[in-house]
C-alpha cells in the first residue's frame, strides 16, 4: 500500500481546527428549560449530550499522512498496521447521526430577501456577519418567543460547530433562510453538507505542505535564511487550517482504531449516535501516534456498519435506500460484530497501555467511578433498559465473539 505522502516525505505538522464544542455548554447554560427542550426535539438535539471535547491535531496530522489513494474521491483510505480502513459518508453518518441524504430539490431552490421575520427579530436585520458577531448576539440575547431563541441556538451550533470556519468569514445566507421554517430547516440534509465540507479540507494535498517544509528546511541548513540554529525544525513546522466538523473524524478514529481510543479517550455507554458515547482524556505527542500508528499489530475495522439497533433510526436509513451511492450495508448482526471486535480489541490496547502506564490507568478508573450526576439520573435508567436489552443479543452471539477473537 504506497501512501500518497511516502514515509521519508513526511514532516511535523500543526493543524488548527476551527470548529469548537464549547458552543454546545453555551447553550445548555443560555436557554431555559423549555427551551433547551424544543432544541431536542430538532435535527440537532441529540448532539447537545456531546462532551467538551479536545482535538488532536497530531492524531488527525499523522492520520492525513498516512492516507493512499481511493478510487471514489468522495471518501478516504488509510493504511494503518499494514491495514486499510476508510472514512465515508456511512463513517460520518453513524458517528454523527446527522441527515445525509441527498439535497431535497424544493429545499435548495428556496430564496429568500433578507427581510423573514427571524432575522429581523433575533439577527436585527443583519444580512452579512461572521461566527465572532453570531456569538456575540447569542449571548446578549433575550426573547419571549421560544422558538426564535432555539433558531439562534441552532444557528450557533451549526456554524460554530459542525461549520467551523474562519471568524471573518461571513455566514450563508441560505442557513438564516432555512431557519425561517423550523420543520424545513429540520429536514435539510445538513450531515451531508457538512461531511462534505469536512472532507474538503481534509483531503488537502499535503505533498506541496511536505515539499514546503523540505525546502524551508535544506534553506536553513544552508544558511541562506538566518535562523538560530536550535530554532531550526520548530521555525519550519508546518501549520494548516482544517475547517468542518473534524470531531467526528476524529472519534472514527478512536472507534476504527481501538487503541486510539485508548489513548486519547474514554468511551462511556452505548448511546446513538455514537460522538456522544466519548470524552477526550488527553492529546498524545506527535511521537507516540506515531509509534500507535504503525505498529504492525494494531487492530482496526476496516469499515464501520451500523448495528440491527441503529438501522431503525432516521438519519441511517438514506444508507439502506439502494439508489444510495455508497453500496447499502446489510443489517445482519455486522454492525455488532463490529462492535463486539472493537471492544475487545479496545480491551487488549487498554491492558497493554495499563501496564505500560499504570499511574494514566489509576486517572481513568477514577474518571470511571465518578458518581453520576443527578441530572442525568433518569437517562442513565433508561440507558441501562436498553443495555439489559442489548447484553441479551450479545449473549447470543458469543460463537461469533469467539470466532472474532481468534482472528485478532
């Protein structure tokens, strides 16, 4: 497998992502009750239990490296331990639970003047502005209407979110348009657009970042740019942009590559969809991806199906339909064979990182027993029904389990 940036081309990188998950604690502390309720009830609601996650700019830099080439420009391979795993629209469907189907053709031919009642009454008229300007009318606001309330909380979220973008760049005016109909907003197809934005800028061509970084080097080694020569490697690190939603490529890692998960975070119940279920523990250096990276016995699921329990829910049914242009994966217990291979290969990378650093293995059981909070005291009883449901097909599935094992 020849990796579309070769190993001896590979270079020190910084990625800064503009998306950010601060905007979702925003929300939860801004609206009321009733509020919060209603926003829920939307096509994002399910992403407000999100944690705070951290982002791993090495994890995803070193990721990018390793990717090869792919026949359908509309996803991405990667070779990892001598394996190959990939990164679609099914990948980002399932970890988001975001609407990816196709653009419905009503929706995207609507227009509007400028002059809809919700940008009057909660954006003052404003046509034109950025993410800094939107936040800052987020937090100032107040309104008696709770449905506009949810609009500009839904706004927020998305561009601040799952449409991280520079602070100066001004916000589509199709979104505000959109919002002008809550139930037309709801039904537009937002996972789609945003996985497509998100994979933009993910499949950057790092070759001319690599070659940047190679020059700038053999110039400093040369003398021909005067640099202290213990600044040398730093002076030349390469910093890039990544705009989207790269969260969610993120946590496809940590599921398709158990032991990442290991060792950046913690994953914590079995809730759809599955962001929700992980919280970031810490953001490792650029050399221990590496090492995670490309050792020859790391585990990874080469795709990610979803489980019979995810079948029935809205946003996967556009993957079943088969006019869908991915090839339908077929609900026959693969989604939990999946599952079940990941956790026990997340249970071997826990084992070895607990013996190999046994003081971060002592901070995550503690972050394990943490009581739970009295909030979420009715949740955790509903999920722990459906787990009680869920370990009794596991039950009957313990011959694939052991089949699965054998082949790890």
């Amino acid at each position: 497998m020849e990796l579309l940036v070769k190993g001896a081309e590979h270079f020190p990188g910084k990625i800064n992502s503009t998306s950010s998950t601060a905007a979702v604690k925003c929300i939860k502390e801004k609206l009321t009750e009733a509020q919060l309720s209603l926003f829920r009830t939307t096509c994002f609601g399910k992403l407000l239990d999100m944690n705070d996650l951290k982002f791993s700019g090495q994890l995803v830099h070193h990721l990018l490296l390793r990717q090869i080439p792919s026949p359908d420009k509309s996803e991405m391979w990667f070779a990892i331990g001598g394996k190959r795993l990939r990164f679609s629209i099914q990948e980002f469907c399932l970890i988001t639970g975001l609407k990816c189907g196709p653009e419905p053709p009503v929706l995207s031919k609507e227009k509007g003047d400028g002059s809809g009642s919700f940008r009057s009454s909660m954006l003052n008229g404003e046509v034109r502005f950025n993410n800094k300007t939107l936040e800052a009318m987020f937090k100032a606001a107040s309104s008696d209407n709770d449905e506009d309330m949810v609009k500009l909380a839904l706004l927020y979220f998305l561009e601040t979110v799952l449409f991280g973008k520079d602070q100066k760049v001004y916000i589509g005016a199709q979104h505000v348009e959109l919002l002008e109909d809550l139930e037309t907003f709801n039904k537009y197809p937002w996972g789609r657009k945003c996985y497509e934005t998100t994979l933009n800028c993910l499949q950057r061509d790092l070759r001319k970042l690599s070659e940047k970084y190679h020059t700038s080097l053999r110039e400093m080694v040369s003398g021909k740019k005067r640099k202290r020569q213990a600044n040398k490697e730093k002076d030349c690190i390469i910093q890039y942009p990544l705009y989207g939603f790269p969260y969610a490529f993120q946590v496809w890692a940590c599921e398709a590559i158990p032991a990442v998960g290991v060792a950046i975070a913690m994953k914590s119940g079995s809730l759809l969809p599955r962001i929700v279920n992980w919280n970031t523990t810490g953001t490792p250096d650029a050399s221990s991806i590496m090492k995670l990276l490309d050792r020859k016995n790391t585990q990874v699921l080469k795709k990610l199906h979803p489980t019979p329990r995810e079948s029935g829910e809205e946003y996967v049914k556009f993957l079943l339909n088969p006019d869908c242009a991915l090839e339908p994966p077929k609900i026959d217990g693969k989604g939990e064979e999946d599952m079940l291979a990941s956790i026990g290969s997340e249970n071997v990378a826990r084992e070895e990182a607990e013996d190999k650093h046994p003081a971060n293995a002592s901070a995550w059981h503690q972050q394990q027993s943490k009581p739970v909070c009295p909030d979420c005291k009715a949740k955790n009883d509903e999920n722990t029904r459906k787990l009680d449901a869920l370990g009794k097909r596991v039950d009957a599935m313990d011959k694939k389990l052991d089949f699965i094992i054998n082949l790890l």
